[in-house]
C-alpha cells in the first residue's frame, strides 16, 4: 500500500507542479517553490496567455476538432466492429488482419501523402475538415467494438434475423444498446489522441483563429512567452487549460472503462 501511494505521488506530482507554476507571480523553479506562498499567487499568468492566444478561440477550436473525431470514430467504430464481429464475408479474415497490421504503422510515414492529398489535391488547408479527416476512423476503436461484440451471444443476432430484422436494425436495437461500455471507453480512449494532436494541426492550419489549443501555446512558446513578466507561468497556465479537461473526463468516467453488461440479454 505505501509503496502505491509513493507511485502515485511521483505520477502526480507533475501535474501538481505544473498548476503551481502556473499560479506563480514569480517564478520559482527550486523545489521549494512546490509549496506556494499566498502572497506569490496569481491569476495574471491566464489573463496574459488568453490575451496573447485568446483562449476561449482556442478551446473551441479544439472541441470541434476532438468532438468530431470521436463521432467519427464511434460512428465507423460501431460498423466495423459489428461487421468482424458477427457477419461472414470473404475476406474478414484478411481485413481483420489489415486492421491490426494499421496499430504499426506510425501516423508520421503518412503525414506527408496526407497533406499532399489534402492540401494541394482537395484544398483543404486552414479548414476543420483538413484537421479531422486523416483521424475519422480509428482501428482501436474498431479493436475495441470488435471485442465487446464478441462478447454478446451470437443467439441474440440470429433470433432477430429470424424475426425479419435486418442488420441495421439488429445494430441499432440489440447491439448498441449492450455495448455501452465500449461507446464510453472508445470515446475516452479516442479522446486524449485529437485533443492533444499537436504536428498535423501545426501543418494543417496556418490561421490562428483556426488552430487547436495545444498549437496555440506552442506557437506561444515559441514566439510570444519571451514579452511576458513571468513566460514559465503563461507557458504553464496553457498547459493547465490543455490537461485539465482530459484529466477530468478520465477521474469522471475511469469506472465505466471495464464495466460490461453484454451479459444482461441473457437469462438463465
């Protein structure tokens, strides 16, 4: 038990850290300075990056962009997983395949064709339809809906088909509602990759009003923190505004990510 409770301080401490330093009226990077003064605290250090990046902009820019990619994900997610799941077609094994050979290959390889397709094929620069596009259909989300499916008796399908349902109505009827557990978890899991995307928004978006949040305090960092009184505490006060939204999705629902209750269709 103590030795859990030191990993989880060590793990947390950073966090910890960082919104005291964002607090911070002068900056005090010594070991010390984790135990703020009263008289050194301030809100100053947001009202100077909001002023600098406008915030609320960005914050918005970010839930449109991480919103749609989690709709988009749950959406094509749902269908391919059902699909490996539950129906026999030629083929499924090898897409099934194709599917898990996609976990390896890294999204850098494809950055440079994406932008090439995106931005000089189809114009999308400096649009949200660029930004969301290369990431509207994740395999893990599909992995995940796949193994969740399985789950569900196979008895529960073949009934409704009996009954004359067809596929769509057997995935909107039986199979959504069971795998509820897996919508959370794919949706939490699919969230933290957009919201803290940062290279292909940065290569995608030269219109500040159009970028996410954390390109905004990136490109603050690198040309704009130097102007402030304290840098380290705007710097530190964008990345509070960037971590807390995940960190308080992940402590809300961190319940939900192994509960299940595919069972729950079956008696006896």
């Amino acid at each position: 038990m103590a030795l859990l409770l030191v990993g989880a301080v060590g793990f947390l401490f950073p966090f910890y850290y960082m919104i005291v330093g964002a607090l911070q009226e002068k900056r005090d990077p010594t070991l010390a300075g984790a135990l703020p003064w009263p008289s050194n605290m301030t809100l100053s250090n947001f009202t100077d990056i909001n002023e600098s990046i406008d915030l609320g902009r960005s914050l918005l820019n970010s839930g449109i962009f991480t919103g749609a990619v989690v709709l988009c994900t749950l959406f094509f997610g749902v269908l391919a997983g059902y699909a490996l799941a539950t129906l026999s077609f030629r083929g499924r094994g090898l897409l099934f395949a194709v599917v898990l050979l996609l976990q390896a290959v890294p999204f850098q390889l494809l950055m440079v064709p994406l932008y090439v397709l995106l931005v000089r094929g189809f114009g999308l620069g400096d649009s949200y339809l660029g930004m969301i596009l290369p990431f509207a259909i994740n395999s893990v989300a599909v992995l995940i809906f796949r193994q969740f499916f399985l789950q569900v008796p196979r008895e529960m399908f073949d009934a409704a088909r009996i009954d004359g349902a067809g596929e769509f109505r057997i995935l909107r009827s039986i199979a959504v509602p069971l795998v509820k557990p897996a919508i959370l978890t794919a949706a939490l899991v699919t969230f933290i990759g957009p919201w803290n995307e940062f290279l292909w928004p940065f290569l995608i978006t030269k219109e500040q009003s159009l970028q996410p949040l954390a390109v905004a305090v990136a490109n603050f960092t690198q040309t704009g923190a130097a102007f402030h009184d304290n840098p380290f505490g705007a710097i530190l006060a964008g990345s509070t505004v960037l971590a807390v939204p995940a960190v308080v999705l992940f402590i809300v629902f961190q319940r939900h990510f192994t509960a299940t209750d595919a069972s729950t269709g079956v008696k006896g």
